[in-house]
C-alpha cells in the first residue's frame, strides 16, 4: 500500500530541557523513554508546527508553573510525511482517530502496547519519515500541531537542521557535569 505522503516544507519547533541544548537534533531521548509515536528503542524527533505548540507540548502537567526551557526553530524540508490532521490520509489508512489519543503512556507502564506505537511501526515500515498529528497536550487547540520525525538528517530528502545561524548553542555538555 502507497502512503498518503507529502513533502513538508517550512519551520517547526521544539522547546526542550536546557540539559541536552547542545544536541538538538538527536532524538536520543525520545528512543530511550518512548513517546506517543514511538516505542523505547525507535529515534524520533517531536517537533511542533508553532512556537506555542513547542511550549504546551513541553510543559506538559504545568502549563501555569514554566519551567525553563531552550526553544529551537528548525528548517526544514522533508519528503515522505503523513498528515494524520487529514481525514483523507486518516480514512486511506483505515485509522481510528480516536486511537490517535490514546492514554499511551499509561497502556505502556500495564506492558499493553499503545496503537499509536503500532501505527508508527507500520507507517516506518512503510516508508514514512514522519507524521503531523493534533497536539494532545493540556489546552492545545485546532491549530495545535505537531509533527514527529522518524527519518532527519542534515540534507534533503530528510533535511531538519536546527537553526543556529549565530551559534549560540552550547557545543557539548560540560556546562552540566
């Protein structure tokens, strides 16, 4: 089966713990823990397609009680997305929308696996790169849209690179030991 893919093409965002600030692009800490859209083990990389959205996504719980963050934006141009926003792609691919918003993290912590961990699995087999999903986070809205990659690099076709024109990014951790 061919996925309804597209090629996105602009900015997305993430706010993220200072702590890993020097390593933006990695993922790393979605592939040890997991995430709505990955299980422990698959890299992924969860950005937001606003700056507001990167701010609830990473505020989760405390949306009233900030707490520090470093807020990147990254360019990105990237082939081979799925937009689960879309009921034309959501019904191509036989999707239950409600499974989208699942309690994923409790299912995981029972040892049931999420179905969101199983459609990022059948979407990454099929050849996705990544995936625009609705915000789940505490008072997203409509316009309230994250995209999660499972293929990025530095160069198309998967380009997403960190926008650091006047590098201002710490280059390795040694500011946290």
């Amino acid at each position: 089966m061919s996925l309804p893919s597209i090629t996105f093409t602009g900015f997305v965002y993430r706010a993220h713990h200072p702590r890993w600030a020097y390593d933006p692009e990695s993922g790393l800490g979605a592939s040890r823990h997991g995430g709505r859209f990955n299980r422990p083990g698959t890299a992924a990389l969860y950005t937001a397609l606003r700056m507001e959205t990167a701010w609830l996504e990473a505020q989760q719980g405390f949306p009233f009680k900030a707490q520090p963050m470093t807020m990147c934006g990254y360019e990105v141009h990237c082939d081979g997305v799925v937009d689960l926003t879309s009921n034309a792609a959501i019904d191509a691919l036989g999707i239950d929308p409600g499974d989208l918003a699942c309690p994923w993290e409790d299912m995981a912590d029972r040892g049931e696996t999420p179905p969101t961990w199983q459609l990022a699995d059948r979407l990454i087999a099929g050849g996705a790169a990544g995936v625009i999903i609705p915000s789940f986070a505490d008072h997203a809205g409509p316009y309230d849209r994250n995209l999660v990659f499972w293929k990025w690099g530095k160069d198309a076709p998967y380009k997403v690179c960190v926008v650091d024109d006047h590098g201002r990014l710490p280059k390795d951790d040694r500011s946290w030991k």
